[in-house]
C-alpha cells in the first residue's frame, strides 16, 4: 500500500510539473552554444539521439530518510539511490515539485557538478560538495549536496526539464507544522499560502514563495473579508480560513 501510494503521488506531481512545463526555461538543442560550463548540451544531444527511450525520469528526494532516488516511471523502477545532504533548520530545502533547469561545474563548495532548479524564492540545486562528511546531514543552506563521485554519475543520466520530488514528509510543504508566516519571510509554505489564495481568488501575483509588500494589501483583504483580527500575519486562524490543513 505505502509503494501504491508513492507511486500515485510521484506520477501526479509530475504530471503538474508537465502541465507547468512553458513556464521555465527548456533544453533547445542547439548544440552551437556548447563550452566548457555547457558541456551537459553537447552530451545531451548525442544520447537523445542515440537512446530514443531516453525519457520519463523522476528524481525524488526524501529529506527525512536523507536519500535521492532516480526513478524510471514507465518501470515503476527505482535506477539509483544516493545519500544526500538537506539544508539546516533555519535554511530548509524547498519542498515542492520542480524541475532541472540547468547544469554546468560551479566549482569551489559546489564540488564538480551542479543542476539548478526553477525553485522562484530562491538559488537552489543539487550539487557535490567539498564536505564529503556533511553527506547524511541536514548541513546545507537549502541545496541538496551529493558525494562528487555520486553527482557525476547522475550528471550523465539526466537532462534539463528532468522533474524533481522534494517530499518533507506527510506535511509537505509545512514541514514539521505551521509557521507564523511575516513579510520577508520566504519558502515552501509561503509558495503553499499563495497558492491557496489565488485558488479562492485573493492573490492575483505570481505565486513566488516571497511574502513581499505587494501581498500584505491582499492578506489584508482575505483576513477583512473573513472576519480575522487586523494584521500582515499568517498565522493559525488564516490557515483555517484558507482551510489548509495538516494530515498525518
């Protein structure tokens, strides 16, 4: 039942992933702009073309078990499982669905290889590291550090668009429970909240995962229209309203 039920969720993530697809920036083929930081445009290139199959890979993370698994979900195949490192309390890595949107050799505390993700709030990727003893750990400031041997590896299997599963566990994106949410705060559950409002039609921003100035006005209408006591604030009583709720 638990696989069942994983399966279920990877598939619907990435088909909302898929459905998201023109939003972000995509691979174009050309191999005219391929050097040295680029290197990944050349070699995609070639094995698109030699490997036709070459498609429908799932990166899933899971920041409790500390783990990166690259799923194959046509098999419903688990390819490669790799320990990782999670950001630190205070640093969260985003929990959510995204995507790769990039990858070259930064280098430094990034180790040999890096692959960028479209998370909005934010830099953030999957990378090696120069710490090889923090792997395991929750260490990082939000990135997920690979072991350079094992980011190397997965570097030459997957692409850019490629979908990435960030699973915090059964509170998705409210990790360990609410937050009272203020302006300037940013993350997961900031991107969760305006994603709720703009359902019921009270955020007509970009849903950015950034409690910036232009949504206070609209928080400010939403806890008016709702009867909630007069503050910038998310907190408990505008999780009920919004009726998010946390399931076990």
């Amino acid at each position: 039942m638990k696989k069942w039920i994983l399966w279920t969720i990877l598939t619907s993530m990435c088909v909302s992933i898929a459905v998201h697809a023109y939003s972000f920036v995509e691979y174009t083929g050309n191999s005219g702009i391929c050097y040295k930081r680029n290197e990944y445009v050349c070699w995609e290139e070639r094995k698109i073309k030699e490997n036709p199959n070459y498609k429908n890979l799932t990166i899933f993370i899971d920041l409790n078990t500390k783990t990166l698994e690259l799923i194959h979900l046509d098999d419903k195949e688990i390819l490669k499982r790799y320990n990782i490192a999670s950001g630190k309390e205070d640093t969260p890595s985003p929990i959510g669905s995204w995507k790769i949107i990039g990858k070259g050799s930064w280098g430094e505390g990034f180790g040999t290889r890096f692959m960028a993700l479209n998370v909005p709030w934010g830099k953030y990727g999957i990378h090696g590291t120069n710490k090889p003893n923090s792997i395991g750990w929750a260490s990082s400031h939000g990135c997920i550090r690979m072991k350079n041997k094992d980011i190397e590896e997965l570097y030459k299997i997957v692409k850019v668009g490629t979908p990435v599963i960030i699973w915090g566990g059964p509170y998705g994106a409210f990790g360990n429970g609410f937050r009272v949410i203020e302006p300037g705060l940013r993350g997961s559950d900031v991107y969760e909240v305006q994603r709720y409002m703009k359902k019921k039609g009270y955020y007509p921003g970009w849903v950015d995962g950034i409690y910036g100035e232009g949504m206070k006005i609209y928080v400010l209408k939403f806890r008016k229209d709702h009867n909630l006591k007069n503050t910038h604030n998310i907190d408990q009583e505008f999780y009920n309203a919004l009726s998010i709720e946390l399931f076990e």
